[in-house]
C-alpha cells in the first residue's frame, strides 16, 4: 500500500509540474504590450537572484512602477505603507543530457535522458525587520541507463525555509540573523556552493548571520547538509556532517576596482572517502581570494590551506587556484581570453595515516565542465578560453582543459568528490584533456538556453588503470524564470 501511495503522488507531483511548465511557457508568449513601457531607472527590476532569496522587489512600492507582466505577484502589499508584503517567485528547467562512455566505458552504456527541474517561493516581509522566505523544489529524470543518480531525482521537498531579523545599525549599517534551512555560496564557490549545474541544489539547515556595511560584508554560519532523497517531503538533515565558518568581503583601495575574501570554513565527517581509506574527518580550512575587474583585465586568484584530523593521521593540504582574462572591447564580438591554472594537492602516501588531499568540502555543480567528470581533488589543470559576443544576449565559449594528478600516489576523483579511480596502479601523471563549446542564448529577462558540446581525451592515467573509452558528452536546457 505505501509502495502504491507513494507512486500515485509521485505521478500527481509529476503532472502538476509539467502543467507548471506548461503554463509558464503560456504566459510568456502572450502579448505583454503594457509590458513595454518606459520606465525610470528607479523602475528596473533586479536581476534574476544565483540565490532567489537574494532579490528585492521594494522598488514596486511607486505605484507608476507596477507594469511588468509579472508584477501583480511580485509585490503584494497588505496595508499602505508597503512594507508588509508577499512577493511569488519561480523557475522551470528542461534539461536534455547525454554521455557516449560514462565513465569511460566503465559505467552503464551512455544514453542521452531529461532532466526536470521545478522552484515555487513565497518571500512574505513583516515590516523592515521581520522576514519569512520559503521556496519548494521538484526534481525528476526520465530514461537515463541506470536509474537516477543522487542529484537527478527529488519529487517534492522542502529547499528553503528560514526566518530573518534585521536590525538597522545605522550609518548604512545592517545585521541580519537568519535561522532555517537556506542556500549557502561564497566567492568563486570552491568550497561552498549551492551545486547549481545537477538537476538537485544543496541547502543547508541551521543559523547564520549577515553584517553589511558599505562595501564591507562579514557572514558567520553553523550548519549541517540537508539530504537529497527521491521521494515527497523525505530530505531531512545529515546527522554525519557539520559546516561552520566565517567569510568576509573587503575593498582593497590601492588596488583600481579590487577586492579581497577572508575566510575561515570548518568541516566534519564521521565516514570520509579518499583513495587512502574511510575514517572520521575533521578539517579546518583558511583561505584568501583576491579578485577585481580594472578593465579591460579581469583576475581571481585564491588560495586555500587545510589541517585537522583524518582518522589517527592529520591532515595538511592546500590549493591555488587562478582565473585571468583580457577583454578587447575595441574588436568585433567583444572577445574575453583568459587562463585558469589550478592546483589542488594530493596524498603522497596512501600507506601513511597521514592525509594530503584537498577535500573541496561542497564546490559547484559545474567545477570545470558540466559533465562533472574531473573534480577538484589531487589535480593540476590549465584552461585556455575565449568568450564572443555573438550578438546582443548571444555568447559563444571555448575552452580546452588540460588535466593532470598533483601526486601519483593518490586517485582520481570527480566533481561530487567521489573516488572514480585508485592510483595505487599508476605512476602516471598525466589524466586527459577536455575541449568544450557552450552557447548561452538570454532570450530576455525571463527566458534563457544554454547548450553545450565536450570531447574528453583519455590519457595515460585512464589507460594504465582500466577502461579508457573518451567521452562525448552533450548538453542542453532552456530556464525560464519569474
């Protein structure tokens, strides 16, 4: 009998987010005429949120302001001075992948499959003070060899519930304690991410606190990962890790539009996985971002150190990371070309108790491609890219990505940090390389596709120590947002 409930609300939840789906591609192709008209600066509506908690609509307060298609749900006052209000939000993804070798021949044989992905938030304001932001997620896959990976299938759950109090410190001082379940990202995303990429993102359950003050931003947080289970209202929080930290934003006046992150991350793990073994871990983690955009150069370069414990042994482990580009505004299509190089170390001796592999702790979705198949763990990579402007919201992307292992004594691991081979059985460096094509289409304010070709070259590491197929890999989605 639950075996029958649960698949009559699974095909329920199903069918009420394709009609989601459906009726959101409805309303964008009726004409929006009243949509069109002129509006002051002070009318703009703000960009879509990375984190949809992250946007604010008080500008729809003014009345003559109120003439989107989509601004009747935007901002619902409940007395006159506006500030308690209700604001609805969604988004729909429809997501076609596709794998020649997964895996490299050592996976099921490669298929291409759908990925569905569905958001719905009510972000209710009580006053300037009081805030209460709640946001469910639908997630589905269909006909991928194999079933469902973890981050492909969550039917219905809660993503996000949290409540916020904000207190005004003056001077453009402001602090805000924040309690719930909620997303977490910082910087380049290297080590906190949201996951954004697989058709599941990661939210995290517990408090955290926001300091703003001008150009100056400090957060503190203590949380744990909250699960991702396939079924209805089922992700409850993981009892075997724990996150905690603080991460702060600072100017950096000498240095023309630059920046830099300070931050300290704590990490635990009752059952960690390495190509060493599995053992409780408990990782510290300091790091430093400098990053800015004194045009026409753009830079981002991190660094990151680790020490705590793994098992009996410690642990001592590191990464550099770097990502520099030039745009010629000068030329036709704008062209950005920029180099990433990243180091990330790995263990130098498996029979040693003690650990030096970086552990990325929760990096994004997409580290170096959407195919996930390299992570950052034990790594050195280079990535020369260039990106055009094709023509106005038309961006074509080219990279190839070059990868080796930091140290041959350790594995190598994919972008969820999972061990995809043991390097007890090569003393090869070199893993393969990756050339890569993506095109980004902003349709406008709403709608946008994105597709993407990659072609993995297998090197000597993957020949020496099992199947070694190359990999196509194939991808393409259409987003819309409101």
């Amino acid at each position: 009998m639950d075996a029958i409930n649960k698949g009559e609300m699974s095909m329920t939840v199903r069918r009420l987010s394709k009609s989601l789906w459906c009726i959101l591609v409805l309303m964008h192709l009726i004409p929006r005429g009243f949509a069109s008209a002129e509006t002051g600066p002070s009318c703009s509506p703000p960009p879509f949120g990375f984190n949809r908690a992250e946007e604010s609509y008080q500008y729809l307060r003014e009345p003559a302001c109120r003439n989107g298609f989509w601004d009747p749900v935007k901002y619902m006052p409940f007395e006159a001075s506006g500030t308690w209000y209700l604001s609805l939000g969604g988004e729909a993804r429809e997501r076609y992948e596709y794998f020649s070798n997964p895996n490299w021949g050592a996976g099921p044989p490669g298929s291409g499959y759908f990925l569905q992905r569905y958001f719905f938030h009510g972000d209710l304001h009580m006053g300037e003070q009081l805030r209460l932001f709640a946001q469910l997620q639908s997630s589905f896959e269909n006909d991928r060899n194999g079933g469902p990976r973890p981050t492909d299938k969550d039917e219905l759950d809660l993503h996000q519930g949290f409540l916020d109090l904000k207190i005004d410190l003056g001077e453009d001082g402001v602090f805000t304690l924040r309690s719930g379940r909620q997303e977490l990202f910082y910087g380049s995303q290297r080590i906190i991410s949201v996951r954004e990429g697989p058709n599941v993102r990661q939210s995290f359950d517990g408090f955290r606190t926001m300091f703003n003050t001008g150009d100056i931003k400090v957060d503190t947080f203590v949380t744990r990962p909250v699960e991702t289970n396939r079924y209805v209202f089922d992700d409850g929080t993981e009892n075997d890790r724990w996150l905690w930290g603080v991460y702060s934003v600072l100017p950096l006046p000498r240095i023309p539009k630059g920046n830099i992150d300070l931050y300290y991350v704590g990490y635990y793990n009752r059952e960690a996985h390495f190509d060493q073994g599995t053992a409780p871990e408990t990782r510290h983690s300091v790091g430093t971002r400098l990053w800015g955009s004194p045009k026409p150069f753009d830079y981002n370069f991190e660094l990151i150190y680790q020490w705590g414990s793994f098992g009996s042994g410690e642990i001592q482990a590191w990464t550099v990371a770097s990502d520099t580009g030039y745009t010629c505004d000068h030329l036709p299509l704008q062209p950005r070309f920029s180099l990433k190089a990243d180091i990330t170390s790995g263990d130098k001796d498996p029979n040693n108790p003690d650990l030096q592999t970086f552990n990325p702790l929760f990096p994004k979705g997409a580290y170096f491609s959407e195919d996930g198949l390299i992570g950052p763990l034990n790594h050195m990579d280079l990535n020369p890219s260039a990106d055009l402007h094709v023509k106005d919201g038309i961006i074509l992307s080219v990279n190839w990505d070059f990868f080796w292992r930091e140290s041959i004594d350790d594995g190598v691991y994919n972008n969820a940090g999972a061990l995809v081979r043991s390097g007890k059985n090569s003393t090869a460096r070199y893993i393969g390389s990756q050339p890569q094509a993506q095109l980004e289409w902003k349709i406008d304010r709403n709608l946008t596709f994105v597709a993407i070709y990659a072609h993995f070259f297998a090197g000597d590491f993957l020949r020496e120590t099992g199947p070694n197929l190359d990999i196509d890999y194939f991808t393409s989605w259409i987003t819309y947002k409101f």
